[in-house]
C-alpha cells in the first residue's frame, strides 16, 4: 500500500492519500496543516481501514524512519518528548498510529521509496494528494 502528503504552502491546504496496487485507493483533504501531517495522516487513513497485512511504502523519510528506527521506542519512554526534551510533534496522529502498529505486532511493515518520477504507485499518490489539497476534497475507488 502507497502513501502520500502534499500540502500547498506548509502550512496551507494540504491533501492525503493511500493506494493499494490493483486495488482500492483513498484521499482526503485539510483546510490548514503541513505537509508531515499530511503524510502521517495518509498511513494512519490505511491503517485503519484496510485488513490484513500491509507494507507501507512511502517516500516520507519522516514516517518511515519512525519505525525503522524506532523512533516511537523513544518517544514512549521519555513519555512522548524527543530527544531534545520537547514534545513530539504531531502526536494527535502519531499516538493513534503507533495504537494500531502495537495491536498486532507483526502487521505493519515500512518501505522508502524514492519520490517523483521513479515508481508509479508513488507517483499515482502524489498525484492524488496534490489534488485533494488543491481541490480540498478527497475521492475513492476501488
């Protein structure tokens, strides 16, 4: 499953969006964010609403590294500050997501993937992304 976030100014309107390969695809827009919102948001939409599985791929070092690195581990333990001592940006999304990956262990995986021209799933949600925040409005299809 491919995610994206865009937003037109940052912060500005932004737009999500998340795509499975041959299958179902998502986006939502928001009137005022920034786009790492944006891309923690489209991961959590999956999340949340596909079964099974799901190998996140993204081109958002920002959440990819969260749990590759596991960032989260530490947020946790200094009870939701960085490593610097301040509170963890975006934890309204963040906390709810690492909800979801701790329920099933196992479930969630995360993958880089390089953006803009380079694999077209990748392309496909930014495309829709873009369009949510233009637009201010999502779509879906199967």
């Amino acid at each position: 499953m491919y995610t994206d976030g865009a937003c037109k100014g940052n912060p500005g309107p932004g737009g999500w969006a998340w795509a499975v390969p041959d299958g179902p695809f998502r986006s939502g827009a928001a009137a005022l964010t920034t786009n790492q919102r944006m891309e923690i948001q489209a991961v959590l939409e999956a999340v949340t609403t596909l079964p099974g599985p799901i190998q996140v791929v993204s081109d958002s070092t920002y959440v990819v590294n969260c749990f590759r690195d596991r960032w989260w581990a530490g947020w946790e333990r200094r009870g939701w500050r960085s490593s610097q001592g301040k509170p963890v940006a975006n934890q309204d999304l963040w906390r709810p997501l690492l909800e979801a990956y701790h329920r099933s262990p196992g479930r969630l995986s995360f993958r880089w993937v390089k953006g803009h021209g380079v694999d077209p799933m990748n392309d496909l949600v930014d495309r829709l992304a873009v369009e949510a925040a233009e637009r201010q409005v999502g779509r879906d299809g199967p």
